[in-house]
C-alpha cells in the first residue's frame, strides 16, 4: 500500500538506488551530492530529483542534513521509500511543522517501488503518483488513530506551553510513520543533533530555547564540533566556532548536561536491561540496545529534544520484547584468535549482511570481546545497516531472541579479507592517526599507553585522540593523559572524527590511518582524505613510520 508519510505535491526525474543511505558522511548538506565513496551513487546530485532508495541507514543525525538542504534550497524533489523509515522522514516533518517547508516523502510496497524505479520521472499529487502509462495511489500515512492519554492531550492542546505543543505534534506525526499507536515514558534522553552540520541545527534548537523550553528528564548531549572552552585559541574560524558554540548553548540552556560524548554508555549510571530511554547517535543507540540491554529506538535528531521536553516516546519496535528477536543469522566463520582489528571489520560485514534488518552473529563467543570490541562492532554496524541492534551468542543479553524463520547466511574468511581491501587499497604514507570514533574510553587510553611505551610519532606525523570529558579526567588521573602526550599524541574533548574540522584536524593531512571502523566509513566524505584502517597496534605502528600497513593481519591472510 502505497502512503504519503509527509504530504506535498512536485514532480521532477527520478533517482533510484537499491542501497540506503546515510544522508550525514553520504551527502552534502550544503549541495546534495553524494560524497560517500562506498555509494553507488557517489559523486550525483540529489537536488531537485524524485530520490527513491530502499530506507536510509547510519547516523541520527541525517535528519538534520536534510533539514539543511530543504533550507537552502537543494534537498530532493521528494524522498520515496520501500520500507520503514525514520531520520530523513523526520527532517521532512520538522521542515513542515516548524518551518513550514514542504518536501513529500512517500513509502511505496516492494511492487510499486520496483514499478516506478522503471520510469525516467514522476509527478506526485496530493492523491497519487503519475508517471507514463501509469499512475499509483496514495493513502494517508495511517489508518489508525494514536491513542493519547490525558496528559498527552494537554500538550498536544498547548497546555504546556507552545514548544512543548509542537514537540508533541512532531512526536504525534512520527508515531504514525513508525506504526506506533501510543506514548511511553522513557527515564533518559542523549541528544545527537547538538552536531553542527549545518545551520538548520542551530535554528532549530534556538526556536525551541527562545519558546522557553526545558528538557523534563536527564538528558545527555552528544560530541559537538568545536572544543567548548578551547575552539578560539585553536585558531577555529570565528563564524563557525561560534555557530557551533551557540548550538551547544541553545540545548544547555534548555537544561541538557554537558558531557559531549557520542559514548553516553561510558558516563556513570548507564541505562539498565529492560530500562526505556531515548537515544539517538547511531553507535550509542545500537549499544543500547544490544550490549546493556536497554530500549530505546534508532531516534533521528530533532526527536530527541521532542521527547526531551515531553518525556514521551513513540512506543515503537524496539520497546517491545517481541520485536527485538534476530531476523538473520550470520554464521562467522571460525578464527581461533583474531586481534582488536577483526571486531570493527565483524560489525561493517554484519551490517552489509542485515542491513534492513536485526542479526544474531554466531561463532565469535570464544574470542570473549571486551567492551571496547563491543564498542567498535556496534559503530561499525550502523554505518551499514539501519538496524538499531544487533545480537551476538554467548555475549549479547538477548541473543537467544531469535525468529523461528530467521535466516542463515555464512560469514567466511574471505569476505572479511574483501572489508580489510576495501579500507586498505594499497599502501600509503601517513601523515595522521585518527583513534577515538567512538569516543575512546579509559581502558584504550591504558591500551595505548602500554602500547606507546619508549615511542614517538615520526616527524611530520600527527596522532590524535578524541574522548569524551569524563573519561579524559579519569584517564588524565590515572596518568595516561601525560603518558601518550608525551609519545607526541594530542587529545581533544568535546568533539568526535564525525566532527572535527579543520584546523583541529591538520590541514597538511593527504592519508590517515585509524581503528575505526565507522570512521573507515564515513571519514572519506567527511575528511576528503583518503583512510587506512587497522588495530591499535597497527595505528602506533603508522604514527612511528609513516606508513600504512603492506599486509593483512596474520590472523586473516
């Protein structure tokens, strides 16, 4: 059944590709092009183009990316799905109910999406999608009512003020795009959109601060792009640093904390098993839910400050046990020891594997991954999939939630030795070393130190380290902090690889190298550079030489 999730009439070309994208480290936001290498659409436009992909995938903050672009005037003509979808979708709807600008996002069957990805152009109307020789119908974006309870009424009515009224109008639309037909309170919230991608972030949070909102449960806040205290003596650009400060101080004058980590599991007091919250960032969400066993959706920015101010949550999927279970199981093949490069590499193969859906990873449980393994495996995953989790046996505390009907596919060797090709094409000098996406935690800064022990970086090569407030005080107490300073590698608060800009990052940098496996992904389109990828060890080795690794690690050849 074909439906209009947000309501719009335009017509134009048609764009199609049968893989999702993420619209932050895949798109522009200040033209539309496709930057993600890895896309089969690099390097086109989207602006003005009836743009059909199968569902978006990887990071919350594609919503704000597409608000930017509808503001500027080079977002798509329309987005057209096949299946459920929330980030993009939800840009749309806050361009509407805030802005009051249209872009139609429309979810087609398999049978109708297959049909128009056939025709060269289309004009959507208010009621269907007419293209030549045929047309398609359109239906509202749900059939069912969202059940409200008294309280819900009374924001919805304006009762509590204007921002929490729209705030709850937001939350109302997206419960019905996500099929949800009520509300649930959730005990914490992580702000993502507090990124500055781009203007349309900083207006948005400073309608809501100027309406007088306030967040009315914990509330948690993401990396941010400049360092809070320190941006102006780094030489950042005064225009930006402040754009990017002033987002920042429009979510903390709401009543957001100030930790600026994209690692909120790795603050004091994580979320419990079975506990309902309400994150977004894509690797904080996916461990969430698969490693602590909380319950929280995939929320794209924008939403976040919505439940922020209300408490409420769509109650979707991901809060009920049911829909939790693996759809796919990835059987791994065996390696009888692997080191911490295999984990980031195991969760971008998972996420190419279930990219549409929740997996069960077999076979790894005897490598007995530490929670930085976890770390890298759910970053990695959710640059591939759009799943907000992920279940690994023998590790995972809801991994025996498996469908009765889920398939199996085979993981082997060489599928992983293709990962390690496609992050390491040939060998290259290295002029950076890139650790910390996400955030690095006080075990990896021990890691490292005992790593970088009677080291130095090579002259002309940079290591650089980001980490969230919190565990740089802990790590700086310990005596970590001056222990790798000293071995010629800087650390920096606040801000993250998906991020960081220049100056901060050098500008002489033609090739980096780095662990992570998300940042292997997404760093080409954000950076520009080209991206070298291995363990720890092979990192410190890259910063001592200058070079990228010339072989696969021995556990893989």
């Amino acid at each position: 059944m074909a439906r209009k999730m947000v309501a719009g009439e335009t017509q134009g070309s048609l764009l199609c590709s049968q893989e999702g994208l993420s619209f932050w480290g895949g798109v522009d936001s200040a033209s539309g092009k496709v930057v993600d290498a890895h896309h089969p659409l690099h390097q086109q436009s989207l602006a003005g183009k009836l743009v059909m992909l199968p569902t978006s995938r990887g990071s919350c903050t594609g919503s704000g990316v597409l608000l930017e672009l509808i503001q500027n005037g080079n977002a798509p003509a329309a987005l057209i799905f096949r299946e459920a979808e929330s980030v993009l979708t939800l840009g749309a709807l806050v361009a509407h109910y805030v802005f009051d600008l249209s872009l139609p996002v429309i979810r087609l069957s398999a049978l109708e999406f297959d049909l128009l990805s056939q025709q060269t152009s289309a004009h959507i109307q208010s009621d269907r999608i007419l293209f030549e020789g045929g047309e398609i119908g359109l239906e509202p974006a749900s059939e069912g009512a969202v059940q409200l309870t008294e309280a819900d009424k009374n924001r919805l009515a304006g009762g509590q003020g204007e921002a929490v009224r729209i705030a709850m109008q937001i939350l109302c639309a997206m419960a019905q795009n996500e099929g949800a037909t009520g509300f649930l309170d959730v005990s914490k919230v992580h702000i993502d959109g507090c990124i500055y991608a781009g203007d349309a972030l900083r207006r948005f949070a400073q309608v809501f601060d100027e309406m007088g909102a306030k967040v009315t449960v914990p509330t948690t806040m993401n990396s941010i792009s400049v360092e809070y205290a320190r941006w102006r003596q780094q030489g950042m650009d005064e225009g930006f640093g402040e754009a990017a400060q002033a987002l920042a101080d429009a979510y903390l004058n709401m009543g957001c904390q100030p930790t600026f980590t994209c690692a909120p599991y790795l603050l004091e007091n994580p979320p419990k098993v079975g506990e309902n919250i309400a994150w977004a960032e894509s690797n904080a969400v996916i461990y969430a839910n698969s490693v602590l066993g909380a319950r929280t959706a995939k929320h794209p920015d924008f939403l976040d400050l919505c439940i922020a101010l209300t408490g409420r949550s769509p109650a979707t999927a991901m809060y009920q046990t049911e829909q939790r279970s693996a759809q796919r199981i990835i059987e791994m093949a065996y390696f009888e020891t692997v080191d911490d490069a295999f984990w980031p590499m195991l969760g971008y193969l998972a996420g190419s594997l279930a990219p549409d859906c929740i997996p069960l990873i077999r076979g790894v449980a005897h490598l007995s991954p530490n929670e930085d393994n976890l770390k890298a495996l759910c970053g990695a995953f959710g640059t591939t999939s759009g799943a907000p989790m992920l279940h690994v046996e023998g590790i995972t505390p809801e991994a025996d939630q498996v469908l009765p009907e889920a398939q199996i596919v085979k993981a082997d060797k060489e599928s992983l030795q293709r990962v390690w090709q496609q992050f390491n094409p040939k060998v290259a000098p290295v002029q950076l070393v890139a650790l910390g996406s996400p955030h690095f935690s006080v075990s990896e800064c021990r890691d490292l130190a005992e790593l970088l022990e009677g080291k130095a970086c090579k002259e002309g090569v940079v290591g650089m380290i980001t980490m969230g407030q919190g565990s740089l005080t802990q790590a700086r107490a310990e005596g970590l902090v001056g222990k790798i300073e000293s071995a010629g590698f800087q650390i920096h608060g606040d801000l993250c690889w998906c991020s960081i800009s220049e100056p901060v990052f050098p500008v002489a940098t033609q090739t980096l190298m780095t662990n992570s496996g998300k940042y292997a992904h997404y760093g080409p389109g954000l950076s520009q550079r080209e991206i070298r990828f291995g363990s720890l060890a092979d990192c410190v080795a890259a910063a001592m030489t200058g070079r990228s690794p010339s072989n696969m690690p021995s556990w893989l050849a």
